[in-house]
C-alpha cells in the first residue's frame, strides 16, 4: 500500500507530474484547476505549505513505490476542532481500495494527532465511488446543496455518532484543495470522540 506523508517541499514535482497526469481523468468529476495553477504551481506549492506551518490546512499526500504520487488527502478551513476534507486518487490506482484506506487514515490523524473532533466533505450526487468512500470511511449524509452560489434545499439529517474521527469549503473551485465539486452535492458529516486515534486513512 501507499505511503501516506504530511506534504514536504521536496514532494513538489512528483505532485505537479500527478496533477498533469490526471487532469483529464480529474476533470469528469470535478471542475478542471485552470492553467493558472499550473504556471504559478512552485508559488502555490509553497503557500500550501505555509498554511500547514500556520496549523490552518493539513496536506497529505499518497507516495508510491517509486516515490510518484498515486492520490492527495487534505483537510482544509481548519477551525473550532473541525475542517473539511477533500481527496483525489490517481486513475491508476482507482479502484484498489486506495481511497478508502487514505481517507480512514486521515480521520484517524485528525483526531489523534491534530485533535480535530469534527469532519466534513461533499462529493457530487453522481459519483456514486466517492459516496461510498466516504460513507465506508463512516461520514453521514446531513444534507443537500448546490454549490458555486446557486440556490440549495435544505435537507439534512443527524449524523451518526463514532468511536472515531470524522463549511462548505473556501477552497472549492478551479484550482480549489478539496473535493472540488461544484454541482448538486451530498454534505456529509463525520462527528468523533475526542482525540481517539485508530489505524484507518478520505
């Protein structure tokens, strides 16, 4: 299995070849990040970074065999003992249990580690393997949305309660950290004990 790494500056270019070489496996499911972020990828790489040493985002990242890139778990908005989560898996590592496994493992950290006692994430109503990532990792559907400013219905549900860790993100869009999602979306929370660790990765 992958190696799941906090983001280090050294991980820069195996992080831009993974962006480039999935951009248009990406682009099915969530809006494309823009040339822009291409260009300007070392400046950005390095704010990403200094937004981590300020304790407002974790960035992760899935190191293969060989040091490539296979997927990216982040939790951004970090505030008040919650943030968001938002992932993206390589295409040739779709469908290997990776995304569960990173996923699980990242709400482990964000209560073990990090002392988070409160995640979300949304996914679009068609990704029908995102949803049950995220269901598998234990989120629970609280409501529906749609984002990119249009107008949303409020439904929701109670979250269940874990043993376990678990805003709409600032960060979603072109070029956006998380999910990225911008149509019709599931909000999913995952409400946590206090700082219980496990062994499992969104």
């Amino acid at each position: 299995m992958p190696e799941l790494q906090l983001l280090r500056p050294d991980h820069a270019p195996a992080v831009l070849a993974f962006e480039r070489e999935n951009r248009v496996y990406f682009v099915a499911s969530v809006p494309d990040r823009g040339e822009e972020y291409f260009a300007r990828f070392d400046q950005r790489h390095r704010g990403l970074l200094a937004e981590q040493g300020a304790g407002a985002c974790y960035f992760h990242v899935l190191i293969g065999a060989q040091g490539e890139v296979l997927g990216r778990v982040n939790l951004v908005d970090v505030s008040d003992g919650g943030a968001e989560l938002g992932y993206r898996i390589a295409e040739r590592a779709a469908g290997r249990g990776i995304a569960t496994a990173a996923v699980r493992e990242v709400c482990g950290l964000a209560a073990g580690r990090y002392g988070l006692t409160t995640l979300r994430a949304a996914t679009t109503l068609d990704n029908a393997a995102s949803r049950a990532v995220l269901a598998r990792a234990g989120f629970a559907v609280t409501g529906e949305t749609q984002l990119c400013g249009r107008p949303r219905p409020d439904l929701t549900s109670q979250p269940r309660r874990l043993l376990h860790s678990g805003r709409r993100s600032r960060h979603r869009g072109p070029g956006g950290r998380g999910v990225g999602s911008a149509r019709l979306t599931i909000a999913l929370r995952r409400a946590t004990s206090d700082r219980v660790p496990t062994s499992e990765i969104s």
